[in-house]
C-alpha cells in the first residue's frame, strides 16, 4: 500500500524553535517527530511512501535520507507555494492508483494503521478518518458518528457550547483515489474544510474509527514537553547509574558525566555527553546531545536542546531551550522558549518569555 506523509508545514505556533528547524524534524525523546510517523505506517505495511516538502525542505530531505533508515520506498514532493493538506496530496495524485493512507508528519503518532485500514475496506468507504479523544476539542477538528461509525457532522475548530463530541480528527486518513477528484489543482485545499465537508454534501461514505496506540499534537511547545515525556513513560526503563540512586524511567545515551550530590527523577530522556554537575536537579526533562547543567541548577519539565548549557543554580521551568543557548548563573526561567544561540545574562528572570535568535 501507498502513503503519503504531509510534512510541509511551518509550524508558526511552535517559533521561535521552528526558524532553525521545521516542525517535522523537531525531536521527541531523540527522534525526528516525522520518524515515528514514518515508522509507524512502514510497520503497519504501507511501504511505498512520498513525503512532500516546503519550509526548510533540504533539512527535511537529509535528515530522513541520510539520517534513519527505512525498510520503505520514500520519495519527495517540495512545494514552492503552499497548496493545503489535500492540496499536497492532489500535487502528487499521479503516485495514487489504489487505496492510501495520508498522514501528517508533525503530529507525533506511534500506533498500528492496520485496523484503521481494514475498518475502511470493511465499511466499504470513501474516506475514513483517524480519532482520538482529547479533553479540550476547542483547537480540532470534532466529528459525530452514528452506530455504524459513519460521520454525520463536522465542526472545525468549536467553541465550549458548540462542541458535541470530544473525538477529534487525528490527521490520518484512509482514502479512495475518487476521493482526489474532489480536490481542485488551482488553489489551496484542505481536507477538514473543504474535502470532508463536500463529502458529506454528496452523501459519499465517509466514516471514522478511534484508534488505539500514542498520538499528541506538538502544536505548541508545551505540547512538545508532554509528548517527549510520555515517549519516555513508554519506552524508557530503570536505570542505576553509579553514585545515583536508581530512577526512571528513563533513556539515557552514551558519554553521560554525573558529579557528586546529583538528583534524576524520571521520565528523563538523556543524550550524548550530556553533563550533570554536582548538587544539580533534573527531573521529568529531556537534555540532548552535548548539553550541560552546571552546580546546584534545577532543570523540571523542560527540554533543553544540543549544546545549551544551564548555569549555576539557576532554575529552567516548563521550558524549551534551543540548541546552543546558554543561561547565565543564578536565571529563573519559567514557561519560556528561547530560539537557537539565545544568551540569558546571569541573575534573569524570565516567566512566559519567547525569545528569538539574535
């Protein structure tokens, strides 16, 4: 089967991180969010994919290529002006011949495609969504069914009071190449306001299934700490490292130097040469590749990226900090995201700050 991941967005919500970076390749417990995709439809058997391009689409390009390895066909599609989610896919309706599976490349999903699959040709249908439940379905796509799973109604986006449904569109879609007729050449399209409701306009078959397995939208940078955290929960284990007590879970990598007095508390995800030194605190964060945190610093539900160093007893809160930055001693930061090379100047405080590269 084909697949088509959709990996051309900006990920304007997520800035200052995303202006060295595009949001696909932003890092989930130290994978490219767009990895789990990948590896989650190859997994399920759709092992011809082309993944289409934009925004820092050579950095995109390399990184899948050169970067991981697929046991898959991957080819790419760049786009020079945006066209939509179904506009991308109709740029490339020529690769569609049978049935396919469309995803969105920077929504982090980690489950089975398979049973959505086999709901779609059962149902005999058109098109068929993937759903999830989410507590707060203000900021997507909800649906209602009825018993047979086919979808009645649609509302993008409702208020409290309009919304009648907490299940909500999971970006991934099961289509029928008659599905891409719908879609026009000559200007941008999508699929949750345009395609589906003309769908349910014509009376075609169009239904939806809850999916089981990991799916969060990284949407915005306390998302992207969440869904990090919840990657460790899952896949990180125990671990015992000598002078610390035993903490977890956890996924800690190569090169990793702990001083004396040193506090882990999982979920912790953990790359390589990482530095942690005496008397300092990290709990429930992600530190990457090259990281440092300085004496008697406190580090909590944050992820602070390659090269950024954290200085001494200085406090990193509900944040994300780009590659390379480094905070100064005795700084205080809160619910802040700092783009790449950012400095914070000794005895800072910051609280919802966001700060972008000089």
């Amino acid at each position: 089967m084909k697949g088509i991941v959709l990996a051309g967005g900006e990920g304007r919500r997520l800035k200052p991180l995303t202006q060295s970076r595009p949001k696909p390749l932003l890092p989930v417990a130290g994978r490219p969010c767009v990895d789990y995709v990948l590896r989650s439809l190859i997994n399920s058997g759709v092992r011809e994919l082309i993944v289409t391009t934009a925004f820092m689409s050579d950095a995109l390009i390399k990184s899948i290529s050169e970067g991981l390895s697929y046991d898959a066909s991957i080819l790419y599609s760049f786009e020079a002006t945006p066209a939509g989610t179904a506009g991308s896919v109709k740029r490339v309706a020529n690769f569609i011949d049978d049935t396919c599976v469309v995803a969105m490349g920077d929504v982090l999903v980690d489950l089975d495609v398979r049973p959505l699959i086999e709901f779609h040709r059962r149902r005999k249908s058109a098109a068929t969504i993937a759903l999830t439940e989410v507590e707060d379905p203000t900021e997507y796509g909800i649906v209602g069914l009825d018993k047979s799973g086919r979808i009645q109604r649609f509302k993008e986006k409702p208020s409290r009071d309009e919304a009648f449904s907490n299940l909500v569109n999971a970006g991934i879609y099961v289509l029928e190449p008659d599905v891409i007729d719908l879609i026009p050449d000559d200007r941008p399209f999508d699929f949750s306001k345009d395609v589906f409701p003309a769908m349910l306009a014509k009376g075609l078959p169009l239904h939806g299934m809850r999916i089981e397995g990991a799916w969060v939208d990284i949407g915005r940078p306390k998302d992207l700490i969440r869904a990090s955290l919840d990657v460790v929960r899952r896949e990180g284990k125990e671990q015992r490292l000598l002078g610390v007590d035993p903490f977890g879970p956890a996924i800690v990598g190569r090169g990793l130097t702990l001083e004396e007095g040193v506090r882990l508390s999982g979920p912790l995800y953990i790359g390589s040469n990482v530095r942690i030194a005496r008397g300092s605190v990290v709990e429930g964060a992600c530190l990457y590749d090259g990281a440092v945190v300085e004496a008697g610093a406190t580090v909590r539900e944050s992820v602070v990226l390659e090269e950024a160093r954290i200085g001494r007893n200085s406090e990193v809160l509900g944040s994300v900090l780009s590659r390379g930055c480094i905070i100064e001693e005795d700084s205080h930061l809160v619910g802040s995201i700092l783009g790449e090379g950012t400095t914070v100047k000794a005895h800072s405080r910051l609280e919802g700050a966001s700060i972008a590269p000089p």
